[in-house]
C-alpha cells in the first residue's frame, strides 16, 4: 500500500550541461553512476528504505527511467526489493545472449485481463499473455568489475491483437522477488499497473 512519499531528490538540467552531448561520443553505461543525472534514483532508494526503517517489507516500484543496474545492486545490498519496468535487453546467462532471447523460450503461462483506457477515454479490455522466468542478468559490459550478476525474475505481459485507438501493451518487468505461480505474476502486474 502507497503511504506517502519518502524521499525527494531535486536537481537542475544545469548541473548535468552537456550530457545529452556526450552520450554521442561515449557509451553512458561506462559512467559512473555518481557523475550522471540517475544517481538520484539510488539516493532516493537509499533514503526511503532507510526512513521506512524495514528493508525486506519494501518494494520500490518504478517505470524504464529506472532501470538502472546499480539501483538492483543497491536493493540487493541494503536488502529491499523491487520492481521495475525494463526498457534494457541485458546480456543474460553467461553474456552470449539476452533476457529476450530467453523469454523468447518461455511458453505463455496464462492471461490475464486489465482495464484500460483508449486515447478517446473510452473504456477497453486488455487480454494480456504472461511469460515469467528467473534469470541470470549482467551488469553492463563497462561496468562488470564493479558489479556482480544477479539472478532475477522477468515478467513479461504482452497484449493478444492490436488495440484500436491506443497502443498495445508490452510490458517487460523485472524483480528481485519470487515469482513462481501465474498467481505471482499477476499480482506484480496489478502493482505495477
């Protein structure tokens, strides 16, 4: 359950001048971090974990700009969870494929239907397949020394048809926590929905 907010980072496009720039010349996965405008999601990690002051009852929920491998490393070593919405095809395994390519493996393991709205307002169904499964992910290529690989579970929702008036749904998520019934799946869905 949503109890209030727990922790604000504010920064200025000032401060981070010219980044937009530099990812043209540098691949942004082999900076660090704490030199790029994405730290914020780990102090705000960090700092709502720390106020909360129950790790393992937390799970930090968020959309693709938050999918930031060392925010997973973070969780891990404080000990919260969470679940996030992957916008990232990492190298999986032992770095000679991808998540995709192993969800491309994984047989629909039911449906689920949702509610959604189309870009008219109007009300519409969404029958949703579901894929999930536990998966050793890497860190970036740049950054494999300093982070370790973590196994963690992918869910991926994706819409039967094309949708009239709206685009289709594909969600890819990816968690730290259990995921091993259709049950399980659903409820990480409902949440990050």
């Amino acid at each position: 359950m949503p109890l209030g907010l727990t922790a604000a980072k504010f920064w200025t496009r000032k401060k981070f001048k010219g980044t937009l720039a530099l990812k043209k010349k540098i691949n942004p996965t082999r900076i660090p971090i704490e030199k790029t405008k994405s730290i914020r999601w780990l102090d705000n990690l960090k700092q709502s974990t720390q106020l909360l002051d129950h790790p393992g009852r937390c799970i930090h929920i968020g959309d693709r700009e938050s999918d930031i491998y060392e925010l997973f490393c973070a969780a891990q070593e404080i000990g919260t969870h969470f679940l996030i919405r992957t916008c990232v095809d990492r190298l999986a395994g032992h770095g000679d494929h991808t998540i995709a390519d192993e969800m491309d493996e994984v047989v629909v393991k039911g449906l689920h239907r949702v509610e959604v709205r189309d870009s008219n307002g109007d009300r519409d169904q969404a029958v949703l397949e579901i894929r999930y499964r536990k998966i050793r992910v890497l860190p970036p290529i740049g950054k494999q020394k300093r982070y370790p690989a973590l196994t963690l579970t992918v869910i991926h929702a994706e819409e039967r048809g094309t949708p009239k008036n709206r685009k289709k749904i594909d969600w890819k998520l990816i968690t730290d926590l259990p995921v091993g019934s259709r049950t399980d799946a659903i409820e990480k869905l409902e949440w990050y929905a």
